[in-house]
C-alpha cells in the first residue's frame, strides 16, 4: 500500500510520521508549511477541508482521513499492527487515544498559544497550565507498574509522545514525573520513532531528559 502523507513538523503531524516509520510503510510525504498558509490553498483543502496537517490519502482503498488519531487508528486495522488485539486492551488503548486527542492535546495548544506573549492573558496561562499538570499527572498515574499506556506499545503511545516530547516549551519538569520520563526515554529511543521524528527536519534529535 502506498500512502500520500500530508504533513509538517508539528506535534500532531509527528504522531503519524512516527506510525508511518513504525509500520515501515511506502509513503509519499508531501509538506505542507503551516507558516506559509499552505494548509489554506484550495489544492490542499481537497485532502483536508478542516485546513489542518496531518492527512493521508491510502492509494489502495482511495482512503482520505485528516485528525491525527482517526488516522492512527485507520493504519493500525489497516496493517492489522500497533494496536492489541485482546479487546480490553485494545479498548483501554482507544481510549488514552481519545484523551490525548480530547484533552492532553488541546490543553497543550492552549497553553502554548497563550505563553507566546504576555499580553494573551495570565488567567487563560494559569488555567491551562493547571490542567496540563493535571492531564500529566493522570498520565503518570497510568503509567505506573507499566512500561506502555496499555500494556504493549501502541498508537495510545505514538498518540501520547510527540507531545509530551515537547516538555521544555510545556514548562513540564519531567523530573517530577518519573514513570512518564521512563516511558518517554523508553520510546524516544526507538528507531522508528527518531525516523519519524526527524521527517522533513533531517538529523533533528529527540530532547532527552536525564535519567
Ligand atoms: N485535531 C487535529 C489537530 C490538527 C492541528 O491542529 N494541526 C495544526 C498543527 S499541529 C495545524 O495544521 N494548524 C494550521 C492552522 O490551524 O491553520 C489533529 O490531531 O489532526
């Protein structure tokens, strides 16, 4: 099978770069730079009318799917890989899918958006702050006694990583957190996961916390 993927190099594009290298599957990347507005030229709005990245376009089944998770999800059953197949795992691996896509990942972007300048409003800062530290410490909590999210690796993980990986810029100490900065190092050392994180930004590496 032979994958058009659109994508940049941000946290949700990274999730499926990462899935692609993962599954070692034939793609054909087509950037898109956010900053210039490409996401917003009508060529692009055929793939993906929410003007966001990442989206795919399966060349088998003629397939198009934007949403990071969504697309996580269609590759696992398409590839019959990164997903358990026991159902209560597979169920518990949906659903930390959903609470990235539903809750870790918009509270990162609005706690991003609102720290790039002072003058966006400390309320909005402290509430988002707040509540990310919350999410990770759930997360935290989840990850306890377990070196995944649900039981063996999969697409909850590749869904979780890239944002956490952004933790400098989140103002999360991830010596605060120890299961999750095990489980980040642990992921971030995979092969697949450096291919893909470096997609359209040859040799940039993971940040690394200290053990
Ligand atoms: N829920 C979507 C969010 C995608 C998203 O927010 N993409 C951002 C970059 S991370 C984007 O394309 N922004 C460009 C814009 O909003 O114009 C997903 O997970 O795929």
């Amino acid at each position: 099978m032979t994958i058009d993927l659109y994508t940049w190099v941000t946290a949700n594009s990274q999730k499926v770069n990462i899935a692609v290298c993962e599954l070692d599957l034939d793609v054909d990347v087509h950037p898109v730079n956010i900053g210039k507005g490409e996401q917003r030229e009508p060529a692009y709005l055929k793939v993906n009318p929410n003007n966001k990245v990442p989206a795919i376009i399966d060349g088998e089944t003629g397939i198009r799917m934007f949403e990071s998770g969504a697309i996580l999800m269609y590759l696992a059953e398409r590839t019959g890989r990164l997903m358990p197949e026991d159902p209560a795992a597979r169920w518990e691996a949906t659903q930390w899918i959903f609470w990235q896509m539903a809750g870790l990942g918009p509270v990162a972007g609005q706690l991003n958006h609102f720290s790039a300048d002072e003058a966006r409003g400390a309320y909005a800062r402290d509430r988002f702050r707040t509540e990310l530290q919350r999410l990770v410490g759930i997360l935290e909590g989840q990850l306890a006694g377990r070196d995944y999210v649900a039981g063996s690796y999969s697409m909850a993980d590749i869904a979780l990583w890239p944002g956490i990986s952004r933790y400098e810029r989140l103002g999360l100490d991830l010596g605060d957190y120890p299961n999750l900065r095990g489980w980040y190092r642990r992921i971030a050392r995979r092969e697949a996961v450096q291919r893909g994180f470096e997609m359209l930004q040859p040799g940039r590496r993971p940040p690394l916390p200290s053990a």
